[in-house]
C-alpha cells in the first residue's frame, strides 16, 4: 500500500485535470450517440470542434501533473487485467489520453472504431453505445481516483 502523500496544489491540480476530463468525456458522448431517429449523430458543429480542440490542447498541456499521481494511484490497486503488459501499460501510463490524442473528433471516432461512414460523419449507434459505457467505466475510476488524492493529502 502506498502511503504516499501530496501536497493540496497537486490535489488542485488533478482535480483541474479531471474536470477537463469529464466536459470532453460528455462532448463525445454528445457529438456521437443520440436516442432519436434515424439513431445518428449530428454531424459535429464547429464549436464543438472548436471545444474539443480546446480541451484537447488544455488536457495534453497539464498531463505532466496528472501522469505520476494516476500512476501512484493505479500501483495501489488490485485490478485484474486481461493482458498484462499491452493493457497494463495503457492503464498505467495514461489510459484517458485515447480520448484526446487524435487530432480532431473524426479522427476520435475512427480511432474509437465509431465511425461507420468512411469520409462522413456517420457513428455506429452500437459502437457509441459501447464506447460511452467504456467512457463511464473510465469517470468511475477517476471518482476512485479522487477519494484516494483526497485521503493522501497534506494542507
């Protein structure tokens, strides 16, 4: 068990980071899934190219100070993985960057195996359904996350 502790400001810092985390997590969400037909997405706005281009940079920008605390975290735990060295390293390193590495929200939904159309906006409503559970799954394990800064804390 670590009993490592950090400082409020690398608290703060995290809690910054996965705030980020959480608005693009819920762009994608938006921009990929809808429950009226015809059951496919509007193709994304500007704006929302815009918002995940900025979060995208913001979260690429200040993951240098979430890194090493997630990887604390993640050493304390007792998780079962499938592969132990592909998977494992994807967990340890930084498994939310998948969200935010390609270079624009096609590209994400390529790379998220979404799209269904080759050069038009057009996700699988399965695959959507599918990556936005894997995308809860993730914000579960940041809620985890947090509790455990939380109690390693020192004001």
């Amino acid at each position: 068990m670590n009993s490592k502790s950090y400082p409020i400001v690398q608290r703060n810092a995290a809690y910054d980071w996965l705030d980020k985390w959480f608005e693009l997590s819920g762009l994608i969400i938006e921009v990929t899934s809808t429950d009226e037909p015809p059951y496919s997405a509007p193709v994304p706005t500007e704006l929302d190219e815009i918002n995940y281009q900025r979060l995208r940079f913001w979260l690429i920008e200040h993951e240098d100070a979430f890194v090493p605390l997630w990887q604390d975290f993640y050493a304390c735990q007792d998780w079962v993985v499938k592969d132990d060295n592909e998977e494992s390293d994807d967990l340890t390193n930084n498994p939310f960057s998948c969200l935010y590495e390609p270079e624009n929200l096609y590209h994400l939904a390529k790379e998220l195996e979404l799209q269904s159309g080759i050069d038009v906006w057009e996700p699988s409503k399965q695959k959507a359904n599918e990556a936005n559970g894997l995308i809860v799954h993730m914000g579960k394990r940041l809620v985890e996350f947090l509790d455990w800064i939380d109690d390693r804390v020192w004001a």
